[in-house]
C-alpha cells in the first residue's frame, strides 16, 4: 500500500499545479507530524501538546546548520542527525519527567504543554544566532524541484503511516492498546509501561523531527511558530477531526484541513482562522471520535445494504502448552518471607511488625474483620515502594524497593479484588497479553498461538473459558471475568500467588469450582498461594494454614483447627478484642 500510495504521489505531480504542490508538501509533512500525536494520543492515551517542539528541532537543526556552517552533504547529513539526536534528547528527558514517578496521565499533558513555551523562549533568546522572533532565511539548502518535494515529502508519509499500521497491527500494536486501557493491570503482568511509553514517545520525536527537517530544507525558512504552542495544538485539533486512534484519519484530516486553511486564509484572510475553529467545535460536539469513523461505519452499512461484505469472523488464536520454564522455589527455603513489615498512612499505622513465612504447596489463608489489614498487606507484598518499614523476600531474593512489575519478575503473581482484566480485548488477548513478558511480543506480526502453562491452561478449560477465547473480556460473566483474571496471572508462571477475594460475588458452585482449582494448584503445581477471604467455610474447606490479622497486627498463625476453634478470632469477630488482641497467647 505504501508503494502504490508513493506511485500516486508520483502521478500526481503530473496533474497537480505548482501552488498546490507547494501548499501540499507542507501539509504532508505536516501530516507525518499529526501522525506521531495519534500513536501517542489516539493509541497510547498521551495526550501531547509538545510535537510540534520536536518537529522544531529538527527545522532548526537544518536552519541553523545550513546557515552558519554552510551547505553541503556532509553538513545535511550532520544537521539531520543532530535534529534527530537533540529531539530524542529532549523527548528523553520529557519522558523522564512524565512516566517515570508515579506521574498521572495529566503530568504527560502539562510537560507537553509547557515544552513548546520554553522552546519558543529559548529561541527568542537566541538573538540573531537563531534569528529570534524573525526566524532564519535566505539559507542555502537542496536544490530539488517542487515535484521531488512533493513526491519525497508524500513518500516519506506513505512510509511512516505504513510502518504505524503493520506495528498497530502486530502483538506490540495489541500491547498498547492493553497500557491505555489498563495500565496497572498491565504493571502487574511484569509490564513496564513507563519503558514502553517512553520508547514510543522517543520514536515519536525522531519521526517529527525528521518531518521538521525536510520541511526546512523545502521552505528554506525556519521560525518560532514552528515549535510553539500554537501549531502544536493544532496538531491535536487535526487529529481529532479525523479520528483519533485511526492513523489514516489524522493523516487525510491534517492534509485536508492544512489545504482548506491555505485556501481559505488567501480569500477570507480574517475569517478563515474562525472558520476552522467553528467547524472544530461542531466536529466535537457532533461527531467526538472525528470523521473517519463514521465514514468508515456508513461505508459498512452501505456495504451490508447492497449485500457486500459478510459478518466479519473474529480472529482467534489457538490454545498450546507453554513449555515448563520455571521451576518450583527450592523446598529448602520459604517461598516468601516476611519480617517487621509496617504500613502507615501519614501518622495512621495500618500493619505494625508483621512477620510469617510461607512455603511451596502451602495455602495461606488471610482472614480478619474489615479493616485489618489485609489488602494492604496483599499490597506491600507486590509492590515494594508500598510499606513504610520490614523486610519481604521472595525465594530469598529481598523486593527492597522495586516497583510491581520487577516483582512479577521475582516470581509474585497478584489477582485483585475486582476482577482485573482488558475490556476490549478478547479472552485470548488478554491471555496472551498477560504472556508479555515470558513470550516477546513481535513488532511486525500478530501471533495466532496462545501458548499456556498447565495452570493457566487448566484454568482457562474448567472454567469453559478455552470456549470463549474470541468473546471480547467485557462480555463474560462475574465469574468468567475472575477465572480470566486469575488464568492470567498463572499464565505469568508465578512462585507465589496473590488473591484478594476470590470468590466475591460467585455462585456456591463457582466458589467450588475455584475452590478446587487452587487446592490443586497448591498441591500438584506447588505453588505458594496467600488469599484474603471473608468467607470461613471457603477458608476451611481449602486452605492448609490461617493467618488472622486484626487492627494491623497478626493475632494468630496456625492450623485450619486451631484457628477455628480460637477464643481470640472469636472475640474478635464478635468484636470484643478490640483493645490489643492477645497475640503472643494466640500464636
Ligand atoms: N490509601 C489509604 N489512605 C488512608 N488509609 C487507608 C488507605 N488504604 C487503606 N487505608 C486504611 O487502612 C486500613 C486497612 O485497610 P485494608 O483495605 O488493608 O483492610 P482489609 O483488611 O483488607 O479490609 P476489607 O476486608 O474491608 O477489604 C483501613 O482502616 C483503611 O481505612
């Protein structure tokens, strides 16, 4: 497609004018720009006010080499690499400052926005090495005619909206999809979002500077406005017109829009700006997900009307058995180890001095009334930077600090309270989104296998889900959901298993179904399961110690029995151990 889209612009240029060619190569390399904010907004959630500065860059690189050192190969070869190398610099520290600290969405947005006025500033600064607010011209540059101008730029294009599709449509294409729908999730399959984000903004800024640089090579001409804000949020305007998250849309929008403006600015030169920005408005209130969309549903509908096109049959993958990777934690050692753990919020403690041990085939039960602790303690188990004070190894390898996803790596494997999975994606996606990090997802293709350890597999086929694996994950029952969740955290081959409440909200004979799935998991697979539960029977029933926390202490750590028979959980469920419950007596 890339090659006939180049063929047409090679056509092209023997129909067009030389105005329109001009105006075209413009909007074309702008397009190439709007191309990168829809990768980062339309497909990875970031929200990017900034490419506009990178794009700048790469202008300026080329205006000021050209202008001060002269033109020559060898200096357009350096003014492209240094407009590509300061851009990823720049992108590099953005990114630092946007994913890496536990930074919100709008941190990304903020940063982008404040790039291109500091940017501006920092040009205006220049004096006449960069030509301040006047901007640099009259350099020497390429002498191509405006056809090759015209077939490079659309080339270049074609090019970049080529390699977006086949990656939007490969495993990495589905991987970001997951990050924008569910980050956490996603940190807690052994993801590292904010690596694979800054990857993504960093490509994003080279692409743009590359568009800058061949768009100062044409125009001959650089200026402030290139960088700034103004042009950087009408790069996100035009991606909205044609529809975020569809790469052909923001590219036609941006061609069609840029071409329209030069149209309009030369018959109505004081009115054209509020044309555009009326018909924005309308566009969002109208039509929120832009034109392309809708194009494209009312040619499906013209489609099926006149009997073309069928019912589309959604791909699915194919369920085999992983090969065993891992292998059980040595029985020499507790798989988890947890010693003087403390949580408080501000100067509420919440765990105080929590100690106990647990082994390979052991299930632990964490009981306690609401509020003692026992999510939180869940918490501080995968994710290191959550408790206030103690130790916790996995396998003997101390968490320290690390962030959930280095966990995962450790071997600790989390299923939330709420069922945790990808809405939009498949029963099959999700499962092999939660494969990330054992199998690498491709960059150019998407793989038809879902390749499974015996747990998981196990899981997915009790449950019925092997049936479902093309049913997008929002359709599936309470029940299905937390048995996806939970085949997807075995499909992380974890040593220790982590589950909040199971059986929340399930059905007797569910509760039962996962009842003996995790008995078996922890006697056949030897895996080390910790599980807060409310329910005492379920408790009873399928686990081989309880722990009981109360009040941020652990009261109580023994036998199925002697737990039940207690004096110290009884009180403490009918509420009369409020005051120090006994633990010492109790252990
Ligand atoms: N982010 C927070 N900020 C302040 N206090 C918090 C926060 N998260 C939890 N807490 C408090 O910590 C205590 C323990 O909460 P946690 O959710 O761990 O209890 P739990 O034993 O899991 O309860 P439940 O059985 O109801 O889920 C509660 O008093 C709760 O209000």
């Amino acid at each position: 497609m890339a090659a006939l889209a180049i063929a047409a612009f090679a056509g092209a240029t023997q129909i067009l004018d030389t105005y329109s060619m001009n105006v075209l190569v413009r909007s074309l390399l702008y397009a190439m720009v709007a191309l990168t904010v829809d990768i980062l907004w339309g497909y990875l959630g970031i929200l990017t006010f900034g490419q506009s500065t990178f794009f700048g860059i790469g202008a300026y690189a080329a205006g000021l080499v050209f202008m001060h050192v002269g033109f020559s190969p060898g200096t357009a070869v350096l003014a492209l690499a240094a407009g590509i190398a300061i851009a990823v610099l720049v992108a590099a520290v953005v990114a630092w400052l946007a994913f890496w600290h536990g930074a919100s969405e709008l941190y990304a947005s903020v940063i982008t926005l404040v790039l291109p006025i500091v940017a501006t500033q920092v040009i205006f600064s220049g004096g006449t090495w960069t030509g301040s607010s006047s901007g640099l011209s009259g350099f020497e540059t390429f002498d191509l005619s405006i056809e090759a101008w015209f077939v490079l730029a659309g080339s270049l294009l074609a090019v970049a909206t080529a390699a977006a599709w086949v990656v939007m449509a490969s495993d990495a294409g589905r991987l970001i999809v997951a990050i924008r729908e569910n980050e956490q999730r996603c940190k807690y399959l052994g993801i590292g979002t904010a690596r694979l984000k800054s990857i993504a903004f960093l490509v994003s800024a080279a692409l743009a500077a590359v568009a800058g640089y061949v768009f100062a090579g044409y125009a001959a001409v650089v200026a402030p406005e290139l960088v700034g804000f103004v042009f950087g949020t009408e790069l996100v305007i035009w991606v909205a017109l044609g529809g975020r998250g569809t790469l052909l849309g923001p590219v036609i929008g941006t061609v069609l829009v840029d071409y329209e403006s030069a149209q309009l600015s030369g018959d109505y030169p004081f009115v054209w700006k509020l044309i555009i920005g009326l018909v924005f408005v309308a566009v969002i209130v109208a039509l929120p997900r832009g034109f392309l969309p809708i194009l494209g549903d009312g040619l499906k509908r013209l489609g099926r009307w006149v009997g073309l096109g069928g019912k589309t049959t959604a791909r699915t993958a194919t369920l085999v058995t992983a090969a065993r990777r891992t292998v059980a934690t040595a029985s020499d050692g507790p798989a988890i180890r947890i010693r003087g753990v403390a949580k408080h919020f501000g100067s509420l403690p919440v765990l105080r001095g929590i100690d106990f041990e647990a082994r390979a085939g052991e299930l632990v039960s964490l009981v306690g009334p609401n509020g003692a602790g026992k999510t939180t303690l869940m918490r501080c188990i995968a994710d290191g930077s959550e408790r206030s004070g103690g130790t916790i190894e996995i396998g003997g390898v101390s968490i320290g600090r690390l962030p959930p996803e280095r966990c995962v790596a450790l071997g600790i494997g989390r299923k939330f309270q709420m069922a945790n999975v990808f809405d939009s994606l498949t029963v099959a996606e999700c499962l092999q989104i939660a494969r990330t990090r054992i199998d690498r997802p491709s960059l150019v293709r998407r793989s038809t296998e879902l390749a499974l350890p015996g747990p998981a597999a196990r899981v997915v086929a009790t449950t019925g889900l092997d049936q479902r694996l093309a049913t997008p994950a929002r359709l599936l029952s309470h029940g299905q959901k937390q048995a996806l969740e939970l085949a997807m955290v075995l499909a992380l081959e974890p040593k220790v298993l982590l589950l909040d409440e199971p059986t929340a909200g399930l059905s007797k004979a569910e509760r039962m179904l996962i009842g003996g799935i995790l008995t078996d998991l922890a006697t056949q697979e030897r895996l080390c399961i910790l599980l807060v539960e409310h329910d005492l029977d379920f408790v009873r029933e399928i686990s081989s110690r309880v722990v009981v926390l109360h009040q941020g202490r652990l009261v109580l750590d023994g036998t199925v029995e002697e737990v039940v028979g207690s004096e110290t959980v009884k009180q403490i469920y009918a509420g009369a151990g409020h005051h120090g419950a006994p633990a010492e007596a109790a252990r």
